[in-house]
C-alpha cells in the first residue's frame, strides 16, 4: 500500500495551494486584515525610514567634512580632558563655551612661526547686511587671504581677501551668491554694502555653493578678520584652520601647535580637531541614533505582531469547522500549521512591503524638504526579513492550536 | 474481500465523573462491494461508529482493521494517511468548505495526496461528470441545492478512489425526492463497484441496501440480510 508521494513534490503543491487558500482568506476579511497589518506597516515605515535618514545624514555630513579638505587641522579653545564626548561632537568653532580663555591674534601668530603649514583665523557671527532698500541676515565670517585657498573656495568674480594680515584693514567683503543675486541684483563689485550699518566695499563674489551643516554657504560674507575683531572690539578668534602639505604630517604637526600654544597659553585649554576625527565622531553619534530608533521601531515591530497573533487565534477560532473538514479529507498536522503560519507570514510580510512602500514615499517627500534620506538596499532587505520572522514567531502559536486540534472535535464545533 | 472490520469496538465518552458508553463490543465485517445499512434510533451509536471507522477519534478499546491492516493503534500522521487514502466521508450537512469552488472543494482530498495539478483538475472534473454537476463546478457551495451540495460532497468522497464510503444521515438535512436521488446515486456507485455504509435512523432508506447492520444503545442487535432492496428509479 503506498501511502505518500515523495516529500518534496507534495510540499511544493501545498504551498501553491496554501498560498490561494491564504488570500482568499486574507481578502474575504479585508479590513480586519489591513488594520491587523497596520502595526507591521507602521515598524517597517519607522524603520526603514528612520535608517536612511540617519543614513542619509551620515552620507551628507561625510561629503562635507571631507569636503573641508583631509588635511586639515581645527585648532578651537577649551579644555580637552574636561569635554565630554557629547560636547565634542559639534563642527569646529563652536568653542565659545562658558569659562573658555578664547583663542586671540597671539595664538594666531606663534601659530605662523610654525614652517610649513598655511594657517588662517576664523571668526564667525551672524549680521545684518544692507543694500540700498534691501536688508538680510548673514553669516559673517572673518578670515584672511589664506582661507581661499584652504577651503577651495570657487570665485565666481572679482578677487578674495588678498592683503597680508597687516595691511587688510580696509573694509573690504567678498560676498556669497545668493546675496549677489537677491540683494545686488547680480551687479556687486566696487558696490557699497553695509554691515551691521558700516560701510563695506564689495571686491568679490563667490559661486553657489548650497547648503552645508553650518548653514547656507551662499548666504556668507567674508571681511578681514582685523576688522572683524574692531567690529567686535576684542582679539578673539573662533577657529584656527591650519592646513598641512599632507596627510602624513598631520601627527607631527598636531604636537608641534601642541608644544607652541601650550608654551604660549600655560595650558592645554585648546583642541585639535581632524577631518577623520570628525568622522569617527559622526559615525558614533548616528550609530547610537540608529540603535535608539531600531528600538522604537522594534517595540512597535512587537506589538505588530501581537496583533497578528491575536488575529491569527481568532481566525483559528472561526475556522475551526474548516480545519476539521481539512483533517477528514487527509490533511495531516503540518498541513495544517504550514496553512496558518504561512498565513501569519503573508500578514506580515504584505504589512512589510506596504511599510517599505510608504517610506520609500516619504523618503521622497523628505527629499523635496531638503531632509537627506537614502534607502538603502540593506534596509529593504533587513524590514523584509524582520517582517518573515515577525510573522513566523506570532503565527507559531496560533498555527499550532491549529494543527493540534482532534478532527472530531473540530467537525463538531459550531 | 474483507475491506473493513471492527472486533469487538468500545467507545466511552467521559467528561468529568460522567461516563457514557456509545459502543460495546461492536464486531462488524465490510466486504469489498457491498452496500451495507447501519440503522438505529437516535443515540445508539451509529456516529460514533462512523467517527471510529473513518479514523476520526479512537476507539477506548478493540480494533479496526481496513484494507488488511489493523489503524486503531497508528498515530495522528499515519491516521490522516489512512483517512486520505482509504476513506471517503459524506455528512448529513455536506461539510463543503464554502470559500471553495464546487471543483475546488472536489480536488481537496487530493491536495493532501500530493497529486499534481493538472491531474487534480482531471480527476475531479471525471468525478463531477459521473453525478451529473459538471456544469456547477464554477459555482460557490452558497450558490447551489442542498441537493447539489450533497452530491459534491459525495464528488469529495469519491475522487480519491477509496476503499470505503461513509454516508452518515446523507439524507438528514434533504426532501424525499433529494434524498432519494442521493440514495439512488449511491446505488449506481454501488453497482460500479465501490463499497458503502450507509448510516440512518430511518426504515426506509435503509431497505436500500443489501445488508442492515441494526445497533441499539451501543451494541449490534441484528444483522439482517435484504434479499430485494429498493431500488430507487
Ligand atoms: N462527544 C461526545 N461526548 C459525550 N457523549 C457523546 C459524544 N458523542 C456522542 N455521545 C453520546 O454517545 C451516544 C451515541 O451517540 P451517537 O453516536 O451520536 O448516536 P447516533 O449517531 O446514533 O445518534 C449518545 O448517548 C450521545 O449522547
Ligand atoms: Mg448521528
């Protein structure tokens, strides 16, 4: 007597039917079925969007910071040891921190005797600039000569601060695009424009540039940092950007400033902060970001599937009937729990695809409001496999009630 | 040939405290092509002797042979074999699955077999021709007669080619003139070989078959040889 085919064929044929008797059954209950997706939807969304605008953030920060140049060195006041690494984490120049000694035109020049580096001051506050019957916010940054060249700054025409430090003293500003073109008209050089109400020539303009992490670019303006500091009435400087030849002397070179402000301040009250630091920094800050959104989106992951599983027990429930009807026509136990666990999967994984579906749309519509978002294929493929599992550790259960019950008892049920 | 037999079947039933025996010392013999009557009042039993048979719960004691092999001590898996391969249900409220289509619902059995599809849908399709629905196997089970619906279970019943059909109260849930032409279906499957058990509480549908196997509270207490049975026309 020859009882069963061979195992392989018979399981491929029930899956193809399991698979019809699953949707059917989904879209007989189309509402209760959507809703019970509902929970999976929104952990995939959460998920997979949460991911790529971390991962988009962490890709537009890279291109920035490698954007500032690999040898770089930023040289910023404050005290390393006392910093926490969450205080570390912001761009260079925000030192200003209180109880802070600020870095001066002193550091600046022991700073030049060093041979070798190109060094330039950084000072940075926001002004108001105007142009006859025009006025705007800007971001004011006082540096020198050598900054162009240390932050590959494209001009667009005219000339950049070009005087040593000694004789910039005039009041001269380099403007950014979209003040040339809202503000001047796309008529700027030799104009006068006024900062903060002084009188400033304009001798050059810059090419757009966007928006980085610091802000608009195009909506700067570059004015020799002297005469920065007589707006400001002090010596303080932000930032020190010392750029070296290359990327093998950025050692040596952060112990030789170590040595001469160290020998010039008293103490270590400054830091030096690298491209590849800054990296390192981001890349921990969105890790740790990434991990407390995973587990936002796997408690809501969790009770996705509590409710497939209490949907799945109630449609165990319902079909009880059916199942004895299954079992008296042949089917055997795993029949059974591979009809209701594919079931749950099914659930969970159309709950999965509709979520990846609406954040990839939202990625989109991110996008148009200037939020970087990436959708990586990792990502897809992560939500996909978390929805299987999702679908298969709620559907056991059910599954299971399912397959264990007698035929007679099941037959019997009303 | 013998094709199913029970020596010396008991069935209890007990929930609490409360014990009901349903079966005593049942011994029956099916040979192979016979139509055989199981009649008895209300409660005596007749179901419960199906469910045994037809491997649908276990017996509290003696043994089920079918096909020449003793199932009343297999396990679950092997008895869904047995269930598939041996046997073919058919009851009183047809117990189709109503999301299915009529040729659906007639290929499930064979679903659980293994058999490819191409061949499914042949199979069932010959079987719906042989009781005449054909034409209906498009339909849902809500869209035909109860009459209908009781001759695609039947379909159900028979596309396995099993050695035994069980009919239990086939006719319950039918009008005479339904019923008889289930009865009469039956019958033309008779005379084309397959073996049934016919299960009633009723005089008249039991004078239908060859053999009447009578129970009461449990226990056989006639096996009566019809000479002449009805024949339904
Ligand atoms: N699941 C059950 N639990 C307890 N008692 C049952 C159960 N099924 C049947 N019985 C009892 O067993 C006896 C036989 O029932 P049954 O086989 O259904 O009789 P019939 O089909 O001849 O009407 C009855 O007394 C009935 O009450
Ligand atoms: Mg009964």
């Amino acid at each position: 007597m020859r009882l069963c085919q061979t195992q392989s064929e018979r399981c491929k044929l029930n899956i193809s039917h399991t698979l019809k008797i699953v949707i059917s059954s989904i879209s007989s209950n189309k509402t209760r079925n959507f809703l019970t997706m509902l929970g999976i939807l929104i952990g995939v969304f959460a998920i997979v969007l949460m991911v790529s605008i971390g991962e988009g953030v962490r890709q537009e920060v890279n291109k920035q910071i490698e954007g500032l140049g690999a040898n770089i060195i930023f040289v910023t006041s404050g005290n390393p040891a006392q910093r926490t690494e969450s205080q570390r984490m912001g761009p260079p120049g925000m030192g200003g921190f209180m109880g802070v000694t600020p870095l001066t035109n002193q550091d600046h020049q022991a700073l030049l005797t060093i041979q070798g580096i190109k060094v330039s001051p950084l000072i940075s506050r926001s002004g108001i600039l105007s142009y006859s019957d025009l006025t705007d916010t800007v971001q004011v940054t006082g540096t020198n000569y050598t900054y162009l060249e240390i932050a590959s700054l494209p001009l667009l025409e005219g000339e950049f601060l070009s005087k040593t430090d000694e004789d910039a003293l005039d009041k001269e500003a380099v403007i950014g695009y979209r003040i040339y073109t809202e503000i001047l008209n796309s008529d700027a050089l030799n104009k006068t424009v006024y900062i903060n109400d002084i009188p400033f020539k304009v001798i050059g303009v810059l090419k757009e540039r966007g928006i980085s992490m610091m802000g608009d670019q195009d909506s700067e303006v570059f004015i020799p940092f002297k005469v920065m500091q007589d707006m400001a009435n002090n010596e303080n400087i932000t930032t020190i950007n010392v750029s070296v030849d290359s990327q093998d002397e950025i050692e040596s070179v952060k112990k030789e400033i170590t040595t001469v402000l160290k020998d010039i301040r008293g103490t270590e009250n400054f830091r030096l902060t690298t491209q590849s630091q800054m990296l390192e920094i981001t890349g921990t800050i969105i890790g740790t970001l990434n991990l407390a959104l995973g587990g936002i989106a796997g408690v809501s992951l969790l009770v996705g599937g509590i409710g497939i599983m209490n949907i799945m027990l109630v449609s165990v429930a319902e079909r009880t009937r059916e199942i004895g009807i299954r079992k008296a026509v042949g089917a055997r136990r795993k029949d059974v729990l591979w009809q209701f666990l594919l079931e749950a999967i099914f659930l969970a994984l159309v709950g999965g695809v509709l979520g990846l579906l609406f954040a990839y749309i939202g990625s989109l519509v991110l996008k148009n409001f200037d939020v970087p978002s990436a959708i990586t294929f990792s990502s897809i493929v992560i939500a996909l496999i978390f929805s299987t599992i999702i679908g298969v550790i709620f559907g056991v259960y059910p599954a299971y009630r399912a397959a264990s019950l007698e035929p007679i008892v099941a037959l019997r049920y009303e | 040939m013998i094709v199913m037999e029970t020596k010396n079947l008991g069935k209890i039933y007990s929930f609490d405290s409360i014990k009901v025996t349903a079966l005593n010392n049942v011994s029956i013999q099916i040979n192979q092509g016979e139509i055989v009557g199981i009649m008895g009042p209300s409660g005596s039993g007749k179901s419960t002797l199906m469910n045994l048979v037809g491997c649908l719960d276990r017996p509290s004691q003696g043994e089920i042979w079918i096909a020449g092999s003793r199932v009343d001590n297999l396990n679950d898996n092997n008895l869904a074999i047995i269930r598939s391969k041996q046997v073919g249900f058919v009851f009183q409220n047809y117990n189709l699955l109503p999301r299915l289509k009529v040729i659906e619902n007639v290929e499930l059995p064979l679903i659980y077999q293994g058999v490819p599809s191409h061949l499914r849908r042949k199979k069932a399709d010959e079987v719906l021709e042989r009781i005449g629905l054909k034409e209906r196997m498009h339909h849902k089970p809500s869209q035909i007669s109860g009459g209908e619906q009781q001759r695609v279970a039947l379909a159900r019943a028979l596309v396995t080619n099993p050695s035994f059909i069980l009919a239990d109260e086939p006719t319950g849930n039918l009008d005479s003139k339904t019923g008889k032409e289930i009865i009469k279906l039956l019958q033309d499957l008779n005379n084309g070989g397959v073996t049934v058990l016919l299960i009633t509480h009723d005089r008249f549908v039991a004078e239908h078959t060859a053999r009447v196997i009578h129970l009461k509270d449990g226990e056989v207490i006639e096996n009566e040889a019809l000479p002449n049975p009805i024949r339904e026309v």
